[in-house]
C-alpha cells in the first residue's frame, strides 16, 4: 500500500482546525521539501532500468536466446496484470499531480495560526503560510526556525530555551511569550505589548521519515489576553467598588452558607476578610436568634423581590450590630431556594433620641449657613421658602422693607436672563438629572454678577420645597474677565495705532522734506510762499497727532522739554472740540504771562485729552467744560488745604465741567486702577491712573473737586521751569551763534524702502554737497557696498524694510567696516531700536518724520564728531 510521504503523515498529526475554502484560494506553504520527492524518484529508477533493458535488446538481440526474451517479456506482462488487479481492488492508487492538495494539507495550510515542520535539530521540512505573515518569519526568501524567531527578544529568552530542549529531547512543551511591539518591532505600537503562544511536540515516526519530527506552533494570542485583562480590571474594579462602598453587603446560598461578604461588613463584624472562605460562615454565624430564617425564604412562584428588615446582627466578640437589610432572594423553577443577595446599612450610629436629632439638626444648620455661596430652597411656583445666611449679602437683600420668603427669585435677578431661569426652574421640577447652570445679574445692580445652579428637591410630606439653588457670586471673575478683554482689545489698538502712525511717518516725511526743498527756491515775497507754508504747518500738526498714536501705543519716544501751556492748549482746542461734539461747549481762558514748564509734550497732551473726554462723559445731556490756566505763587498755596501739595511756584490747569459731580466714596478710589464709574464696556479704568501718574512723573499734583450734581474740577499743580545760569548761557550762546554749516563733501550711503522718503533725503543731502548712493533695502544696500569696496563715510538706513531690516543689515556688515557710523531712522521709539542693535553706542538715531535742516544738521554731527575721534 502507497503512503502519502514523510510530509504528508506528519501533516495528519497536527490537524487542529479549518477554514473553508473559496475556488482559487487555497494557501499555498511557504516550503514543503516532502512533496513528491520520494516517489518521482523511484519512478525514475523504474524507467532507467527498463531503458536500459530495451538497449541491450536491440543492440545484442541477435546473440540472446528466443526463450530469455519470451522470459522477460513473460515476467513484464504477468507484473502489469498483477498491478491491474491490484488498483482495481485498491491496493494501489494514482497520486495526483500536487500533492499538496490532499486533505491534511488543506486543513494545515489553512490553519489560523503558525505551523512548522522540523526534525529535532531545528532542519525545517514544512511551514505553513500562517507562519509566514509573522515580521521576520522569511530572511531572503528562506523560512527561520522558531527560535532564531524570538532570538532577538530578551524576554523570549527562557521560553525559547526550554521550548528547545523539548523539541531536542522529544517531549510536548507549551509557553506564552510576551514580546514588547511585537514581532518586527513596529514604531506606531512600540508602547504595545504583544503575547504568542509557541508549542511544540513530537510527532509520530513514520516508515519514510529519515529522522524524528517535531511540530511547531505559533499563535498571535495578543488580543484575548488584552481581552482577559480588561476584563480581570474590570472585575477588581467591581469588586474593590463593592467592597469599600459604605455600606455592607453578604451573599448566601440555598443552605444558608455566606459564599460573599464585602470588606465595609467584615469591618463591621470583626472578621479578618483575609481569613475568609466561602462557605466558612453561615446566616446562624451572624444572624441573633430566628433572624436567619427570615433571610431563608422567596416568593414560590420564584419571583424577585427586596425585603426592608431591620435585625441585629453578631459580631465576632459577640455584641449586637443593628442593621436594615435591603434583602433579596428567589425560589428557582424546581423550588429550591437560589442566592441570596442582602444590602446591610449601619444603624448603630443613627440618633434615636430627641437630644441627637437636634445636635443634628444644629450641626446642619451651621454647615448650611457657613457656606460661602447662597443656597435657597423653591417651591413649585419658584418662590423662595428658605435661605441660607450668605443669600442675603451675595443677593444683597437688607430685608428691611420685606422677608424674602414667598418672594419669586426671578424677581431678583436681571431681565435677560429671567427666561432661562424658567426654564431651568421647569427641568428641576420635572425631576432631570442635568440642569444647565443660569448666568445672572441682578436686578438691583446691574454690575453684580452671580451663576445658580438649579436641582431638584426630595419631596416630603408636607413640605413645600421642590427646587434647591445654588448661587456664586461671580462679580470678581467678571471684572477680571472684562479688564483682560479690555487689556487684549487696548494691546490690538494699540498696534493698529503704531502701525498707522509708523507708515503716516513716511508720508509725512516726503511731504515735509518736498516743502523744504521748495521752500529753498521760493523766498517769503514769491506768491507761492504762503501755501507752502501751509502745506508744511499741517504737515507739522499731522506730526502731532502721530506722536499721540505712538504714545497711546507705547512706541514713541518721551522725553521732557520747556513748554508753553497756553501754546500747547490752544493746539488741542480744534481736536478737543470734534471729541466732545456739538451739544458740549469748549471754553479756553489763560492767565497772564504764564510760565514755563518742562514736562513731555505728548504726556501732557494726553492728559489734558483724558480729562475733557472724562469731563464729556460726565455730561451726558451736553453742557460746558472750561480749560483755564493761571500762575500760582508759593503765598497762594499756604492758604490752600490740599493735602501733600508742597509751597512752591506752580502752572495751574484747570479742567471744569457741568456734569453729575462725584460723591466722596467716588473720589476716594477714581485714581485706583481699573477703578470706573462708567457701564460695563464704556470704560477701562485705566485713563485717570494714567493721569496721575504722568502728574507725578512731571513732579506735579493732581486733585479733584466736585459736588454731586454741580460739576467736577480737575486741579494740576505742575512746578514752575527756572533755568539754572549754565542752560542761560547756552541758549544765548545758541541764539548768537552764526548759521551753522551744513555742506559737506562725504559719501552716504542711504537705505530706505519708501521711495518718496528716500528721493526727498537724497535731494536734501546732494543739495548739501555729499555724493549720495541709494539702495531700496538691506540686501541691496549690501550689494552697492561690494560695488564701492565698502569705502562710505556714513550709512543712513530707515529700521523697518521688508526681507533685510536695518539692525540686521548692520549686523552683517559690521565685520566689513568696524568703524562704521549709521544713523537709524524710524518712526518707533528709539528705545526699541536700541533694543534691537543691543544698544550699540555707535548708531545714532533720527524720528521721522525729520526736515531738511534736520537730516542735514544730523549728518553734519554724526561726521564732525567722527572728524574729532580720528
């Protein structure tokens, strides 16, 4: 009888499971050195012989004998019928020509883990295509053993180890590898764990197998153990749940046996949990007296159902434990009583005495009125029934005119949000779990903001509450809200604003300069003259007001000087009149020969524009503010009582308005930052601060005078200027000083990226006589210096250009020429020049928008002062 081969016979050995196959898609196995080996070759040998047999004839036919041939010819036809009767009895059959697709090789091929075939040396006979799909099963085309598999994997080690030894010494060994990002290690699940169950055992010795076989098994098991674990948490979970809750609980079964008790009863009872076996204890253990029967009985008809029985139980010392049992239990089909499963609640602490209930309700009382929110009790129609100690101060109810009970809680809080308390007073009542909190204000202060949180109430007999509110008072966290917004909202304006005057600069610099140099070619007869004086004094006035936009935005350069106040009043008339519009009148009065101050133009500007616009707002119906200004000797302030105001000679501005006036709790706090009086949103808090302190900056005093309404009075002391015999002499020696030269013969380099800025100073400069080199921004500037082998006596570059800035060109450059000289121009403040060349003492710094004698008596400087270090 034929057999199927080595392969084949061990192939039926491991034959675990199956899956069906479709038409055309049977897996094919990686290697199967078995098949059809054995047999090909033995039909070979039979072929060779016979051909060999057929040579000899034909070549020495003529010398054999008749009857030698007739012999085997005999022999030859008495084997084919032989094996003729032999198939059709089946003792013999055809193979088929893939030998792989038998029976066994389908069910093993298709098997839905790894399977290998090897003699106990570790030579591979046959792998299956399951084993192949594992990463690193195939290394060049060839098929790996499974221990050179888990070779690489320090945790496999032992296991791998005594998997070996079973193969080698022909014993059945199983183990579950944990291989930490799986085989092949994947970057994406590299924080994964991955399990392979890997057997091995031997395999029957079959008459063709050469040497002993063993089978391998290898299955990706990763998923059920991540299934087991989850499931083995989820169930410690529950039961550390159940057995810490604060209450007992114990299960028994049909004999009375307690097969369950949790950690909270054990407590309870004086037994170690530890200690405790199912089965140990029974309901007669813990149950005093006939108590365990009541616990032992169910409805017949097998019906669940909880019973309430209040019962003492026994501890281990032996006292009583009164509990209330939650207990259930049921009769099973057959009759017989199922398990039990019975809630134990501590009663031993409950008061039952009179005395107790009040303690009680004493220590509840003051939990309920110490807390730090408002709490309040509703009945159905939303009427308040009871409140806490906080409600009144954060509801700010005094209670004198009438209690709050019966009163609707709608009432008091603002009418925006009355709808959605309605309806949050409806989903408490209809007894929803979730109730969205309702942000509030209240009706009696608009400014006075709090968050109720709404649920429903347990109802009692004869009690009329059904809602609980909770109240926060959120007016802090609102203010805090709204300054940041505000701060956020200043911050983003104040960019805008640097911005706009930045590029307004520009504009303004080509238009001054253009004057300038028109001014030059027009003498004060030329009839032109009075229009370009009047293109170049609003060109000058526009320069003003962009001074105020990079003050409001932090970028300007402050810096104090020797003013006039009635100069420096009379040019903000046009603008305060077009702030504070048609239905307020604006009045200037200024005293006699006034004297001189020093203070920064720009602060003080923003501080007489803050008080008017404050004096605008105070009158909301319209009416008049007056701006005056007058000398205060140092014998009229002895006779004035403003308190810290020192004797000395001072400039007084007054600031009056018609307006409400202020009480004395106002004025004691409107200096105070983030302090307003305005709504929410009309105002920052931040402009009378700032005042105050520009005031005291400039060494002066403020103070305010008002009368609730009349008006209030803004009162500025700023000190009196005295120039020192020194700043005397130099501003005579200045005035007497000839006209200064201004013409050179040097060569600059100027670097600015608006054209009209840089077309103006080139013609001022060439005017002057120096040879000027233009270049439209830092990487072309560069270029022009290569071209000139870097031999400029003075580069003039605007900060700001696009791709190349200033500060960065002259970084680049600085290696080339250490003993450059660059005067920066910019509409910023030079502090944050500075801040960007690391405060180079070398650089000068000229604001825009500048004037023809300006850059011209700069660049002259900037040049002597190189002429003198040389």
């Amino acid at each position: 009888m034929s057999r199927f081969g080595t392969v084949s016979s061990a192939l039926e050995q491991i034959i675990m499971a199956s899956t069906p196959l479709g038409e055309g898609s049977y897996p094919e196995p990686v290697l199967d050195s078995g098949r059809g080996g054995a047999g090909l070759w033995r039909v070979l040998l039979l072929a060779i012989v016979l051909v060999v047999v057929a040579v000899v004839f034909s070549l020495f036919g003529d010398s054999i004998p008749p009857e030698l041939v007739m012999t085997f010819v005999g022999l030859l036809a008495v084997a084919g019928v032989f094996f003729l009767f032999g198939i059709a009895a089946g003792l013999f059959r055809f193979s088929t020509s893939d030998d792989g697709r038998t029976l066994s090789h389908a069910v093993v091929d298709s098997l839905p883990f790894g399977a290998v075939i090897a003699d106990r040396e570790g030579k591979i006979t046959y792998v299956n295509q399951h084993y192949g799909s594992f990463p690193g099963a195939i290394t060049n085309g060839v098929p790996v053993g499974v221990p050179r598999l888990f070779s690489g994997y320090a945790d496999a080690g032992e296991a791998i180890y005594r998997l070996s030894r079973a193969a080698r010494d022909g014993r059945s060994a199983i183990e579950d590898i944990r291989v930490p990002g799986g085989l092949g290690g994947s970057q994406s699940e590299a924080s994964r764990v991955f399990w392979y169950r890997v057997s091995v055992r031997p395999l029957p010795q079959t008459e063709d197998a050469r040497k002993p076989l063993v089978a391998w098994q290898v299955e990706d098991i990763t998923r059920d153990r991540e299934n087991n674990e989850t499931a083995f948490r989820d169930l410690q979970r529950a039961i550390d749940y159940l057995d810490h809750s604060p209450s007992g609980f114990f299960s028994a079964d049909a004999q009375g046996r307690i097969q369950y008790l949790n950690s909270t009863l054990a407590d309870w009872l004086g037994y170690d949990l530890a200690e405790f076996n199912a089965g140990q204890l029974s309901l007669s253990d813990i149950v005093r007296g006939d108590g365990a029967s009541l616990l032992m009985r169910g409805r017949g008809d097998g019906e669940i159902r909880t019973e309430i029985i209040d019962i003492d139980l026994v501890r281990r010392n032996g006292t009583s434990l009164p509990v209330r049992l939650l207990h259930r239990a049921a009769r099973l089909a057959d009759g017989e009583l199922g398990e039990t499963r019975t809630l134990v609640l501590d009663m031993s602490s409950a008061p039952d005495t009179e005395e107790e209930l009040r303690a009680a309700e004493v220590r509840f009382s003051r939990f309920f009125n110490d807390t730090p929110f408002a709490i309040a009790t509703l009945d159905g129609d939303g009427r308040i029934v009871r409140t806490n100690a906080p409600f009144g101060r954060i509801f700010h109810w005094a209670g004198e005119d009438k209690s709050l009970e019966l009163q609707p809680l709608r009432d008091l809080i603002g009418e925006a949000s009355r709808d959605k308390f309605v309806r949050a007073l409806a989903d408490a009542s209809a007894q929803r779990s979730e109730v969205e909190p309702v942000d509030a204000v209240l009706s009696a202060e608009g400014e006075h903001a709090v968050r109720l949180y709404i649920s429903a109430s347990e109802a009692s007999a004869g009690s009329p509450e059904r809602v609980n509110v909770y109240a926060l008072d959120m007016t802090d966290q609102r203010k805090l809200e709204a300054q940041f917004a505000q701060s956020q909202k200043m911050q983003a304006v104040g960019q805008l604003a640097g911005g706009v005057a930045h590029d307004f600069n520009n504009l303004l610099t080509a238009i001054i300069g253009f004057s300038d140099l028109l001014l030059l070619k027009h003498k004060p007869g030329d009839p032109s003259f009075s229009e370009l004086m009047q293109i170049k004094q609003n060109a000058n006035r526009a320069a003003g007001l962009t001074r105020q936009l990079l003050a409001f935005s932090r970028r300007q350069t402050l810096r104090p000087q020797v003013l006039e106040l009635p100069l420096i009043v009379d040019d903000l008339t046009v603008l305060l009149k077009r702030m504070i519009g048609e239905k307020n009148n604006l009045t200037v009065e200024h005293g006699r020969n006034i004297w001189p101050v020093r203070a920064d133009v720009v602060q003080l500007e923003q501080v007489i524009i803050n008080l008017v616009v404050n004096a605008r707002d105070a009158m909301p119906n319209g009416g008049s503010i007056t701006i005056r200004t007058a000398n205060v000797t140092e014998a009229d302030t002895t006779g004035m009582k403003f308190e810290g105001l020192a004797a000395a000679d001072y400039v007084l501005i007054d600031v009056e308005d018609t307006g409400t006036g202020m009480s004395a709790e106002v004025l004691a706090k409107i200096f105070e930052p983030f302090f307003t009086t305005k709504e929410l949103g009309k105002g920052t808090g931040l402009g009378l601060s700032t005042v105050y302190g520009i005031v005291k900056q400039t060494e002066g005093f403020i103070y305010p005078v008002s009368t609730v309404g009349v008006g209030t009075t803004f009162k500025i002391f700023l000190p009196r200027y005295v120039p020192t015999a020194e700043e005397a002499a130099a501003k005579a020696a200045v005035a007497a000083a000839p006209a200064k030269d201004l013409t050179g013969h040097e060569r600059i380099l100027l670097v600015e990226d608006e054209e009209s800025v840089r077309a103006f100073s080139a013609r001022a400069l060439k005017a002057t006589g120096y040879e000027v080199f233009e270049a439209d921004g830092g990487e072309e500037a560069i270029e022009v210096l290569e071209d000139l082998d870097y031999q400029v006596d003075l580069i003039i570059s605007d900060v700001v250009m696009p791709e190349m800035d200033g500060p960065t060109m002259l970084k680049v450059i600085r290696d080339k020429m250490p003993n450059l000289k660059i005067i920066f121009v910019s509409g910023y403040a030079e502090e944050s020049v500075r801040r960007d060349i690391e405060d180079d003492q070398s650089v000068d710094f000229l604001p825009k928008p500048y004037s023809l004698d300006q850059i011209n008596s700069k660049v002259k400087d900037v040049l002597r002062r190189m002429d003198k270090a040389e």
